[in-house]
C-alpha cells in the first residue's frame, strides 16, 4: 500500500526515500493518533508522502523530516488518500464500495483507552500540536513550520491543547 517511496522524481531522491523509511513508522503512528483509525491513517501517510516527494523541501536534509510531517497533517486534515480517489462523472459509473465503520457502542467505548479517548475529543490542530511536540519530539521551530505558523503561535496552540486535553482527561476519567 504505501509504495510511494520509489517513485521519488527529484534530484535528492536518495536522500528524501532514506529520510521516508526511516520515518514512515513513525508517521504511520502520528497519523494512526491524528485520526484514529488506522486504515485510514495508512491512506493519510501514503499520500502524504506522495505530496512530500511531488514537492521536496529546498534542503532535504535539514527540512525533509518537518516537511514529512507537514505533508501529513494536510493529508489527514484534508482527508486526501493514496492511491487517489476517483473524481468527476467517471465515478457514478463504477460500482462503489461501501466502506466498513463499524459501531462502537458505549461498552466499547468504555472499555477504550482513557488517553486515547480524550486524545480523539480535542481539536484536530491541538492535537496536531500536540503530538508533534510529544510524539514527533518537535521543538517550537519545527512544529511552526509543520503546522504552518509561526513558533509563537505553536507555542500558544500546544498550551490550549495540554488545558483542553486535561480537561477532557479529567471528565473521561471520572
């Protein structure tokens, strides 16, 4: 599924598919709590990375990795899969699958992770924040640019989402 690393086109593709499979576990799990469904989350990376290696960073080796990063909050934000989904009138022609979402019931719910659970209920960018500062080990620099802002803003971003996260942790946790 995530055969996106050997069609690198740009000049420094040795190094940016390097950079893709040291990282691309890491990436996975960051989408994997970015979205919460790992299926999806797998779809997310692949055209993430797609995305990166279509549109490499001027210095791969300095900004290869917050570009992965970046690459892949988009994806997941806009809901953008690889391979891509087909568009347009071509797709009322062909047969469409349904796709399988199971229903979680509140015992289920109850017995999911607490973290998880309130990971899922905070806001998509402060949890983006979030994880690239715990997860990713981010410093404020690098998640500015991978959240596309300003190190001051990543800064404020990541306090709203430790306030709301405990906030939600507290009420779950009851």
């Amino acid at each position: 599924m995530l055969n996106v690393a050997p069609h690198i086109l740009s000049s420094d593709a040795g190094e940016l598919a390097t950079m893709v499979r040291e990282n691309l576990d890491d990436l996975a799990t960051f989408a994997t709590h970015l979205v919460g469904d790992a299926d999806d989350a797998l779809e997310h990376t692949a055209a993430g990375i797609h995305h990166a290696t279509r549109y490499p960073p001027a210095r791969v080796g300095v900004d290869g990795r917050v570009a992965l990063y970046r690459a892949v909050i988009r994806a997941c934000r806009m809901q953008q899969r690889f391979p891509p989904r087909s568009h347009g009138p071509g797709r009322l022609f062909r047969r469409q699958r349904t796709d399988f979402h199971p229903e979680v019931d509140a015992v289920a719910a109850a017995r999911m992770n607490t973290v998880k659970r309130a990971l899922t209920a905070v806001a998509f960018d402060r949890r983006a924040a979030l994880l690239l500062h715990d997860l990713a080990r981010f410093h404020y620099r690098d998640m500015g640019r991978a959240l596309e802002c300003s190190p001051e803003t990543a800064s404020r971003v990541l306090a709203g989402a430790r306030r709301e996260f405990g906030t939600v942790y507290r009420e779950i946790s009851l």
